[in-house]
C-alpha cells in the first residue's frame, strides 16, 4: 500500500471507489441520493482544483483509498474519506486523515458526518476531533460536525 498525491487523471477512479463506499452510508440512512453518490466528474475535477487529493492504492496500483480537502480562513476543510469496502478497517482511513492533516497543516481542522455514521465519529474521535455542532438537513439526516484544533 501507498499513499500519495492524487492526479487529475486519477479522479474518474476515485468518484467510482466514492460511488461504491457511499453506499454503505446511503443505506444507512435510507437515502440514496446523497451528494456523493450524485457528484460529477467535473464536480471532482474543481475540488480538485481548489485543494488537494489524496490516494492509496495496492499492490495492483488499483486505488482503495482517498480523501480530499481545502483550506479557507485557517482552516482545512476534510470531506470525502473513502476507503474501498473489502479494505475497511486496515487503518486506511487513519493513514489517509494523518497524512492530509500533515500535508495541509492549520490551526484547525473540520468534516462532518451523518449522526448514525458511529463508526465514522469513532474513528474521527479516537484521531482528536470533536462534535461541536448538529445540523438537520433533512427529515430524517443530521449531520455532525466535528473539530479538531491544534
């Protein structure tokens, strides 16, 4: 395995490894029209522009991995950590949220979560970040946003 900076040529299998780790998430909460199984490819392509992406990818060089973020106002904004679901729970999703908090240092950073996404709050939780605000987005989606200062 290997972590790297992401290439815009890599962008097409990155929104294929999002469409098929956010199902587990969409079926959670019963909503398959969530954002990130409704992005583009040219969606993709202008956070990529605006901020940095970053892979993993195996021994095949198949990517299993990525997140992606952007800095405003002293802050590093994190979203879209995916890790490819027969990779799940190797410390992929660790390594990934470590590296792009190294690559991109600020005095803070933010992501957010569906609140019945526990595995995700665990994980976010267990590295230093905490919830600070509940949004309601929808009848039945809340999400948590969570903090982390440094």
């Amino acid at each position: 395995m290997k972590l790297l900076k992401a290439e815009m040529s890599d962008l097409s299998s990155i929104l294929e490894l999002q469409y098929l780790a956010y199902q587990s998430e969409a079926k959670l909460n019963n909503n398959y029209s969530i954002p990130p199984l409704m992005q583009t490819l040219e969606e993709i392509k202008q956070e990529y522009e605006k901020g940095i992406v970053l892979k993993v990818i195996d021994e095949n060089r198949s990517i299993i991995g990525s997140v992606r973020g952007y800095v405003e106002n002293d802050t590093l904004y994190i979203g879209k950590l995916i890790v490819h679901p027969g990779h799940q729970g190797r410390g992929i999703g660790t390594q990934l949220l470590n590296e792009i908090e190294k690559v991109c240092p600020q005095p803070r950073y933010e992501l957010f979560t569906s609140d019945k996404s526990i595995r995700n709050i665990k994980l976010y939780e267990r590295l230093g970040y905490v919830q600070y605000q509940v949004k309601q987005v929808a009848p039945n989606l809340k999400f948590i946003y969570l903090e982390k200062n440094r």
